[in-house]
C-alpha cells in the first residue's frame, strides 16, 4: 500500500518471501512505479527495527545536547542577559546550570555554561616595555558592547507601553498595575523573575550609591512617613544629577516621575543594579 503496488508485484519482485512473514532488518525488493508507462523499477529498501528507530532517535537528541562546557569570569557591567546571549541559551538556562547567579551575579565570580554553541574568545595582550618582560592578559571581552544597553532599552520600552495604565493595587497585568507589579511585569517579559513586593525587591542585586544610578537601576523610596520601603520605580534616564524614573503611582498610575520633585527627592532612600 505505501508503495501502491500490489502483494503479488512485491512477491514477484521477491521469489525468496513466499508466504514468509517478514523480519526486522531483513532487506527486500520493491518494484517502483515511476512514470505513466508503468515500467517497473527495483529499489531496495530496508526494514528498520525498532531498536534501530530508537537508536536513531537516540544519536539526533545526542546532537542536540550541549557539547562545550566553559568557564566564564563575570566581568564588570557583564548582564545575565548578554552572557546567555553570547552563549546562545536563555536566561533561565544560564540560572538552572549555575544557581548561585539566580539573585545576584558577581563580578570575578566563575561561572560554568554548557551550550552546543561553538565560541570563540578573543584575548588580548596588552604592549609590554623592553625593560619588563612580564605581561597582561585581558579579561575575555563581551563582543557586542551594547548587549546591555540594548537590553535595558528593551525593558525601558516594554514598561512605556505601558504609560497611562491605572493604579490598581495587588494588581500585574495590563488592567492595572501597583508599583512592584509593573517591575515585576516587565522583567518577566524578558525570563528575570524579581520578589513581588518592593521591599523584598530591595534585597535583590546589589545596593550601590544613588550617584552611581543608571538606566535599568531600581529605586526604592519610603512614603508617607513609613518606616520601610514601600515604593519602587525603574531607571530610565539620568543627567546632571536627576534621575527619572518609571513606576505606577497610586495617584496618577503609570508616569515618569523625577528625582529632582521634592517629594521623590526627600523620600528616595536607596538604589539596586539588579542587571
């Protein structure tokens, strides 16, 4: 039938078959129709077993299985995002091979990824003087210098769409957000899962000075004359000082405010690098 001849076709072509079952691995003639004449042209063909399939199917998964294992040495500036990039696999790849990244990535920390990507590293060397026969060894570069750039302009844009959403308490879709629930909305869209709520996301990354913020940073504030934190906005620009900041204001839902109003001024309290 897959052949569209008949059985006495497929006997003749096979004297040996009688009326023999057939055997796996066996091989056997089939008579091919080939064009409007009919005339009848032999092909081989073997019958697989199904340890044979299975075997097969066993050699194209090896394929697909990851064939380097790499160190690498987080370097400054260095995202989760840029080195799965590099390496071609996902971030929750790049966190499930090395669990101890999956809240913070260090610079100097040694990571090992296994990937079926290929990669070649370029090191440089720096000039040594005639009078000193030692030299240095640059740190592996990243070859795409605004993969971190780019990828905090995507988050950026991911959370603008967004301008205009109202306030809504508890709440992380497209309804309404409350201030964590936009953060955590937009990190999710790119597989980086953060705290739910602002005053675990403080505990997330690493605090650096707020002179130091820069776009893709997380500030936290302290309002209403609390105690803890209870606010959270994303960096979008900074200059000359002022930083401005994404976040959904329970006054005016999703805006961008400025470090440079007083009351954000006074209750700015903290930033994180959580990329």
């Amino acid at each position: 039938k897959k052949y569209q001849i008949s059985i006495a076709d497929l006997q003749n072509a096979n004297p040996n078959l009688d009326n023999k079952s057939l055997k796996a691995g066996q091989k056997i003639t089939i008579p091919v129709n080939k064009d409007l004449n009919s005339s009848l042209v032999v092909e081989k063909k073997e019958i697989k077993s199904q340890e044979q399939i299975d075997a097969i199917a066993q050699v194209e998964n090896d394929n697909n299985k990851p064939k380097f294992e790499i160190s690498h040495e987080v370097l400054p500036k260095e995202t989760k995002y840029g080195i799965a990039k590099e390496y071609g696999i996902t971030i929750s790849e790049l966190e499930k091979q090395n669990p101890s990244i999956s809240k913070k990535l260090l610079v100097g920390s040694v990571i090992t990824i296994r990937t079926s990507k290929e990669i070649e590293k370029e090191v440089v060397t720096e000039a040594t003087t005639i009078n000193d026969s030692s030299f240095d060894v640059e740190k592996y570069e990243n070859k795409d210098p605004n993969t971190t750039n780019n990828f905090v302009d995507e988050l950026i844009s991911i959370a603008s769409e967004h301008i205009g959403t109202p306030y809504r308490y508890g709440g992380t879709t497209k309804d309404g957000f409350d201030c964590s629930g936009l953060i955590c909305y937009t990190f999710s869209n790119s597989n980086i899962k953060l705290p739910r709520s602002s005053i675990e996301m403080a505990s997330y990354g690493s605090k650096i000075n707020i002179e130091e913020a820069q776009k893709g940073d997380l500030v936290f504030f302290k309002t209403n004359g609390r105690r803890h934190i209870n606010h959270v906005g994303m960096v979008v620009e900074v200059s000359e000082g002022e930083i401005k900041f994404i976040h959904s204001s329970n006054h005016g839902g999703v805006i961008i405010s400025s470090t440079k109003e007083s009351y954000y001024q006074k209750n700015l309290v903290q930033v994180n690098r959580v990329l």
